[in-house]
C-alpha cells in the first residue's frame, strides 16, 4: 500500500529538477524585474495551476541562507497543511482556502514604532528585493518539510517604521474572515490566530516576511499573501494571512500558549532536548521524502540545523523554563 506521501525517490528527483529547470527560466526572464509578472493584480489563487505566469513570483536564490536537503514536494507542501482557520485536517486547508479573499490587502504596522503605516500589498512586495531561500520548517507535531520560500527579511519591513526604545517584542495578527474561514467557529483557539517573537528575534536576518513559495505567490493554504516563516522554531510560530504587525513593551501572548500553556510556550524553538508533554521531540519525519511507516527516521537538530544563526540569542536563558 502506498500513501499519497510515501512517495518513490523517482519522483522525488523529477520534482526537484523540474524546479531547478523552473528557476533557470526564471532567472533568464529576470527583465522582467522583480515582483511580480504576467498580470496587474497577483492572482492568489491554488496553486493547482503552477505553470499559469500570473501566479509567478520572481526572485534570486540566496544560498547563504538555503540549506541543501532534499525539497519537499510542491503537492505537499500545498496539500499537507495546517491552518485551523480552515479545519483542523491537514487537507482542510488545501480545500476551503481558495474562498479566502486576499485583494485587496494590506497590512498594518503599528505599536511601539515612530512612524505607524497601512501598507499595501503592493507596496510590500516593492519594499526590498525579492530572495529565495530553501529553510526546513518543523512542525511541533514531529514532521519538516523543506520548502523554497520568497520573501525578504522581516527587519526591511521593521525599519521602515522606526521602532521606538520601547519596543521590545512583536505580534503577528491573522485576518479572520468568517463566511471563508468554517475553523472560526471552532473554540480550539481564541481568534485571530496571534503569534509573536522578541524584537531581537523579529530582526534576526533569518526571519523572512514571505510571500512566494516554489517560484509563485503563496496559495492560500500557505497563508496568502503574506506569512513569517521563522525556521529555527515550531511551524506555529510562522503565522499565515498577517493583516497586523504590533511592536509592544509587554511579551504578547500567542494563541498556543493562551490555551496550553503548558506544552506551548512564547519561544518554542526547536529543540530536540525538550519534549512536549504529550511526545518526544527528539526526532521528526520528512514529508514525501521518508516512509510513512515505522519509526521518525531523523534526529531533530537544536534550533532546527541554525543553531550558528540563533543559539546568541539566547545566551543565558534556561531553554527548558522557556520551551
Ligand atoms: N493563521 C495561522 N497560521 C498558522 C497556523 C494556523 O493554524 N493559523 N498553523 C501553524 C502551524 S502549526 C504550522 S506547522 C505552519 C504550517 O505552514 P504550511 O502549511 O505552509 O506548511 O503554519 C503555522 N501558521
Ligand atoms: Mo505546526
């Protein structure tokens, strides 16, 4: 029997060149400049149609901060999903996201900042210039999955609003948009969907405001049009559909932590030492690249393999009070 993730290493490699091939069109277009190509207005749509040049993001590889694992499938990282919003199945997301409506957008920047700003979509996606960058992304359910992403750091963004000698930390507030979104009706969290980091970490260069994966805009299930992706801590803490970004004094309290403290805390880096009090997290499983069967097959590396990137940052911290 196989499972529609246990796949062959065959299509494994096919999947890999077929992006690596993608990437050199994409290079030899890059005339066309940054952003995006081939329409007025980004067609967020699923990504079920990847060859359609509207939903095309361009951007350039920066290998300084790609890892060389082997990439996760596209079909799974837009099929495997979890964005409760939408269900709490990993298919929910794939199925009801289209409905979300993400034009226009725009996203607030707010807080501890001197110079408070709505931005445009399309202002965002002009604020700096457009990387890929290959990050493993760890769920704290015990699967990764390696994904090219696109965007820019979050500090391009955070220093265009000046935050002020207050500002300590940053929250990540998700749009709630109820007739799309069934999981709001859900009491599994308090909505919207928040998340946060300490300013410290929001503008490590690691932290990367993205809006494209695998050469296109994000589709919704992925957390249109745009999402944090920060690699060295549980995939929880990469909220999707930001509409408001919050600089703050205080440490804001995530969704996860409010209604479990106790197995998710402010910092959840990833770390293989500390398990979860349901489970271990000493080891994970790759998405279409390892069997579904028997045992997680990998060891789980401290702060997820970007140990050398982060670890300073918390010099000093009992990472077993701050899971
Ligand atoms: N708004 C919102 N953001 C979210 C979630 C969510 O349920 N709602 N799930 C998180 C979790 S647990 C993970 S593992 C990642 C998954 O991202 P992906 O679907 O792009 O792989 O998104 C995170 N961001
Ligand atoms: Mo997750």
């Amino acid at each position: 029997m196989r499972n529609r993730w246990n796949e062959p290493l065959g299509s494994e490699i096919t999947s890999k060149t077929v992006w690596r091939q993608r990437r050199q069109l994409l290079s030899a277009g890059a005339l066309l400049g940054l952003g995006l190509t081939g329409a007025t207005r980004p067609g967020f749509a699923s990504a079920n149609t990847p060859e359609s040049s509207d939903l095309r993001l361009d951007a350039t590889l920066n290998p300084t901060f790609s890892v060389m694992d082997a990439l996760t499938p596209e079909r799974v990282v837009t099929g495997y999903n979890n964005f409760y919003e939408f269900g709490t199945s990993k298919s929910d997301p794939a199925r009801y996201a289209s409905a979300m409506q993400t034009d226009p957008w725009s996203v607030r920047v707010e807080g501890e900042v001197l110079k408070p700003k709505t931005f445009a979509l399309e202002d965002l996606l002009k604020l700096s210039g457009m990387q890929e960058r290959i990050y493993r992304l760890r769920c704290v359910e015990g699967w990764s999955m390696v994904i090219p992403w696109i965007g820019y750091p979050l500090s391009d963004l955070l220093k265009q609003v000046e935050p002020t000698g207050n500002a300590k930390y940053v929250e990540f507030v998700t749009d709630m948009q109820p007739k799309a979104m069934p999981g709001l009706k859900s009491r599994i969290l308090n909505w919207p969907y928040r998340e946060g980091l300490r300013l410290d970490e929001a503008m490590n260069p690691l932290t990367l405001l993205t809006f494209g994966l695998y050469g296109e805009v994000l589709p919704n299930q992925n957390g249109a049009p745009v999402r944090l992706v920060v690699p060295w801590k549980y995939g929880f803490k990469s909220a999707k559909s930001i509409v408001t970004i919050r600089l703050t004094e205080k440490q804001p309290v995530s969704s996860w932590e409010e209604v479990a403290p106790h197995e998710y805390g402010f910092y959840a880096n990833v770390n293989p030492e500390v398990s979860h009090p349901r489970w271990s997290q000493a080891r994970e499983r790759r998405l279409g690249n390892d069997s579904v069967f028997g045992p997680s097959p990998r060891a789980t590396l401290m702060f997820n393999g970007y140990a050398d990137q982060v670890a300073s940052l918390y010099s000093g911290l009992d990472l077993r009070k701050n899971y």
